[in-house]
C-alpha cells in the first residue's frame, strides 16, 4: 500500500492513538492550521478536522484528489469542502478503533477514487490514440501522391508515439533480389538537410532487414546494449558524425491483410511528456523512455493500416500508369491517321496544363481568384490528350486532305489542260499541213512562224491558267484570294476527243477552288467538326474516377466560342468552362505554329500571337486569358515557339 500521513492540530490527543496508527504505518504530523496544507507530492493523507484546526473560517476551498478529511466532533459540514472532497464524520473523543477505521476507511476511498481516475485516463488516452489512429487512416486511405503518403505514414508514427526520429522502408524485389528501400528519414533533433533514397540487402545483420525477414517486431530499450545472441546490429555511423544518441528504439513490420510484407517502419528515442523538442546526447538519458505495451499495440494498428495504404496507392499508380500508356498509345494511333498532325495532342496538353498553372498563380485580373487544385490539373492534362480522339470517326480522306482538290480531282483537271494543249498543238499542225497542201512552200515560212507565235500564245494562257488553279488549290489560314476568275474559266469549254463539249472547269471545282479559308468545303468541315461530338460520346463511355469526371465535357467544349460561333453547340460565354477555354487558346496556337500541316504554311509564334488577338478582338477568345498565355510566355514555358 502507499504511506498514508495523517495531518491534525497540535491540540489533538494524537498520543492516544500512537499504538494503533504505527500498526498500520500511518505516519501523523501536526499542524496548527490548515492554511499551512501545502500541494501533494503524490502521497495519500488523511486530514483530522477539529475545532481547533477547521471549522468554518477562512480556510480556502480544499481541492486535493489525493487529500480526505475525517471530521472530529463538528456540528456542521465544513464549507471549504469542495464538492468531490472524501469526507467521513466522527464523534468527539472517538475510540482507537473508531479512527482507525474511519482513517482506513478514508484512505481506501481515495486509492479507489485516484485509480478510478487513473483508469478513465487510461481510457481516455486509449480512446483518443484509437480515434487518431482511425483519423490517420482515413486520411491515409484518401492520400493519392505517395511521397505525401509516406511522409504522413511516418510523421504520423512518431506523432502517437512521442519519437524523436523514425526512417520508413518499402519492401521491393530488384533483379529476383529481396530489398529494402530506404524512402524517408526524419529526426527532430538533427536537421536533415537532404535524404537520398537507397537501395539496401535484406539481410538478418540490420535491424529492418531482421524484421523483414522475420516478421517480428523489435522493441529495443538501449540500442547500444544489445543482446549477446542479438543477430542485429545498430549503424552508429549516424550518432558519431552527428553527435546523436540512439537509444529507444521500436521496429516492426508493415504487412497487408493476407500477412504480405510491405514495408518496415523504425521509431526512435521515445520522449517523456514534457521532454524538449530537440534532444541531445547529452540530454537522451534523461528525456528518453522505454517503448510501452499499450505504444507498441498502437503502432502495430497504424501499421496496418498504413500498409493497406502504401499498398492501395502503389496499385492506384500502378493504375495510373496503365491508364496514362492507354491514353498515350489511343493518341497515338490517332495521329497516326493523320501524320501531319503527330504530336499535336502532346503540345496541347502541356500548353494547357501551363496555362492552366499560370492562371493558378496570378493575383490580379478576372481569374485571380480562379485556382485548380492537382487533380484537376491531372483533369485538364486528359482532356487536352484526349480532345482529338473523335477524329477516329471522319473519314480518312477527309482527315488527310491536304489542299482543297483531293489529288486525283487536281490530276483530272491538270489532263483537261493538258488535252486542250495537245489539242491546241494539234490544230496547229493541220493548219500547216493544209497550207501546205494548198499553197507548196510560197509563204508557207511567214504562216508556220505565225501559227507558232499564236500557239505559244494560247498554250501559255493555259498554263497561266492552271497555274492560277494551283494556287487557288492552296489553303489559307486567314479568309483571303478574289476567285472571280476561277467563275470565267468554269464557263469556258473545250471538245474531247469524242467531239463532246466539255468544261475546261467544272462549276463544282470551281466552288471548291473558291474556298476563302482552309481547304475544305461545309461538307467535309461538318464532318471534321463531327469529331467533337464523336470525342464526347467515346469519353463519356469511360468509368472516370471522381476526380477526372468533367473531362468528357472539357474537351467536348474546346471548338466552342465566346461569342457562340463555335461549334458543335453555339455556346455562350457562360456556358464554356474556362478549362475549356484555355484548350481552345492552346489548340488554336500550335494549329497556326505546327510546322508539319501541309495544307497551310507554319506561321512564326509572333504572327500566332498576332492572330490570338484579332479572335479576341471578334469575340472569339478570352481576352484575359490570351493576354496571361502572351505576357507569361507559356508557349515557351511548354516548350512550343516558332520562330
């Protein structure tokens, strides 16, 4: 049992019951007033309350968890009393017997009482750990990057567990070799100024590679005092350069649910309540203590479940991965459709995702306050790739068309001319002939050099002509060209070798010819602009996470203008998410700055630039965000200039 000291006034007849107390090594001590009660040192006493000691004075309340009062002979309960006081009442001049037992009585209140108290700390505490510890696992579960899941695991450990340093390894299989790689260090007492993963053997001579092998969990209370049969040895290279002190130490296992090693976790130093924040070697003696049962069985819960975490966020990358070679290998079979488009959907994610990263940045302007949070950035970058899939659903040719003729329609044409050439070289020789027949040699030298200059002539207009055709044939990236001409040529006419009038130009070549911008006519840019919708009706039928929901309809508004122009739903400003406005500044600069289109001339990132503006200025494009996409220079920020 602890002592128990019994406090009375000096005038109290102690010696009376002297035999009887030191039978039960209760300890008296006199005091002439309450006043002088000083704090507990943590030792159970009993104070006897007469009228020469208590009473109703101006004795302050008595608050003392460890402190009960048996009353002597008092006619009324002592205010000062506070309300949880153990108070027990007595008679005036009371038997030995009566105050022992009232005194013994006391006192197994107070030890019931303080362990009661104990006990519901205890419970306290344990119910606390266990709600931090299911905290910490809900909020392991929901951590997708794994550096910040790892950092958490471990910060975590040595947060419920008091510990000054702690290290993490994953267990790992390199070249058909078991290995340990060491992925985080931590210490509070010694700066870490820079950790560099390492590779280690698992081998029963360190502590992690023992408990790896094992299973078992190693609870050290002095490293530098290991067993004699210990296996294991400590690495003091770290306290000697560092002048630390290993000494606590508790190192256990990561396992999954089906027993599965998945990585090992190493506390270090324990600290008692209250110790320093920075220790010493000096100081670890003093400040640092032993890894407890109730520590240990909390540590082995964390680890659980920080195992289940390590091991759903290596699948979910591996995942991750999976989907992110899908996505590059679905873009790249689409380019390669259409060759002269190859990296197109590269360059505009990263131009996006730059964009996107600036706008995240600014502090001024209408998107000041606009920010995107990892996951949506991981958003974007997807529905960036992915903008162009639709294409897999317009035809080839049309796809591929590089002028505004397909080949064999400008071949075709080019056979009329050459027919109507050979049929002007034709005509010209009968002519010859029939002078001669008609004439003989007389003049005939005057006529063949005439007939010859007009032959030129016409097979120079002709040429002149098709030349005007090939170069109608050119697309443009602006609205320019007067095509009138073309309308004159498709009224003009030749007769083909059956005798048949035919047009030199057919009204439908000329119609094509006449195309202002691009090469292609409403029919063939309504099947291209198809692939928008195309592109929303395929990502809608992928299962997206939570966080990658909105990519269908990012990328299916990307074509859409301010001003609703676009296409394919005539969207108003208010209806276009400014992802997905930012993907339509980034698409529309690498279209005009693409150096592998052949059916339109590169333009260098300055003239780009200049034609972004003049969207602006049509109501085509946000200007806000097209003056952050020029003045932040993200073109060269993703790596996307043309000079």
């Amino acid at each position: 049992m602890q002592a128990l000291t019994l406090i009375h006034s000096t005038s109290f007849p102690i010696g009376r019951y002297a035999d009887a107390l030191r039978r039960e090594s209760i300890l008296p001590r006199a005091m002439e007033s309450l006043e002088q009660l000083t704090s507990n040192n943590g030792s159970l006493r009993v104070v006897l309350v007469d009228s020469a000691i208590g009473g109703n004075g101006g004795v302050r309340e008595l608050n003392d968890p460890r402190t009960a009062v048996v009353g002597i002979g008092l006619r009324e309960l002592p205010r000062w009393l506070a309300d949880d006081s153990v108070y027990f009442d007595l008679p005036e001049d009371p038997s030995p017997a009566s105050l022992l037992n009232a005194v013994k009585r006391a006192y197994q209140f107070l030890y019931q009482k303080i362990r009661a108290d104990q006990l519901e700390k205890q419970l306290s505490d344990r119910t606390r750990e266990l709600r931090e510890v299911g905290e910490v696992g809900i909020a392991l579960s929901a951590e997708r990057d794994h550096s910040v899941l790892l950092t958490t695991i471990l910060s975590k450990a040595r947060e419920l567990s008091r510990s000054d340093a702690g290290s993490l390894y994953l267990h790992d299989v390199v070249d058909g070799q078991k290995v340990l790689r060491w992925k985080l260090a931590q210490n509070d007492s010694i700066d870490v100024v820079s950790f560099e993963e390492k590779l280690l053997p698992t081998t029963r001579r360190s502590l992690a590679g023992y408990v790896a092998l094992t299973g078992e969990t190693l609870v050290i209370d002095d490293a530098y005092r290991l067993p004699a049969d210990a296996e294991y040895t400590i690495n003091r290279s770290f306290d000697e350069e560092n002048g630390y002190l290993t000494k606590s130490m508790l190192v256990f296992p990561m396992t999954n649910h089906v027993g599965e090693l998945i990585g090992v976790l190493q506390l270090i130093n324990r600290k008692r309540q209250g110790a320093p924040p920075r220790l010493t070697a000096a100081t670890v003696p003093q400040e640092v203590i032993s890894f407890d049962r109730e520590i240990i069985e909390l540590m082995r819960s964390l680890a659980g479940q920080a195992a289940v975490a390590v091991e759903n966020n290596l699948l979910y990358e591996s995942i991750e991965r999976l989907f992110e070679g899908f996505v590059t290998a679905a873009v790249t079979a689409i380019e390669q459709r259409d060759p002269t488009t190859s990296g197109h959907s590269f360059r505009v994610a990263d131009l996006t995702v730059e964009l996107a990263k600036t706008v995240d940045s600014i502090e001024q302007g209408p998107y000041r306050e606009t920010r995107f949070t990892p996951d949506q950035v991981r958003e974007i970058r997807y529905a960036s790739l992915l903008h162009d899939f639709g294409k897999v659903g317009v035809r080839e040719q049309v796809l591929v068309k590089q002028k505004k003729l397909y080949p064999m329609q400008l071949e075709t044409i080019r056979s009329r001319f050459e027919f109507v050439m050979k049929s002007v070289e034709t005509e010209a020789n009968r002519r010859k002939i029939e002078f001669l027949l008609q004439y003989g040699r007389e003049g005939f030298d005057e006529f063949n050099a005439r007939i010859d200059r007009e032959t030129a002539e016409q097979i120079e207009r002709l040429q002149k002509d098709f030349a005007i055709i090939a170069q109608s044939n050119e697309p443009t990236v602006l609205p320019e060209g007067d095509f009138q001409y073309l309308q004159q040529l498709a009224k003009r006419d030749f007769t083909d070798i059956r005798g048949e009038k035919r047009g030199l130009v057919l009204p439908e070549e000329a119609r094509i010819l006449s195309i202002r911008k691009g090469n292609l006519d409403a029919t063939e840019r309504s099947e291209i602009e198809s692939h928008v919708t195309h592109t929303f009706h395929f990502l809608q039928k992928i299962p997206w996470t939570k966080d990658l929901v909105s990519v269908p309809d990012i990328a299916y508004a990307h074509h859409e203008k301010l001003n609703g122009r676009g296409y394919p739903r005539k969207l108003m400003a208010n209806d276009i998410p400014i992802q997905s406005r930012m993907m339509t500044v980034s698409d529309i600069y690498d279209a005009l700055t693409a150096a592998d289109r052949p059916y339109k001339r590169a333009v260098p990132t300055e003239r780009a630039l200049d034609i972004l503006k003049m969207e602006v200025g049509e109501g085509l494009l946000d200007q806000s965000l097209v003056d952050v996409f020029i003045e932040a220079k993200v073109y060269e920020r993703a790596g996307v200039v043309r000079t």
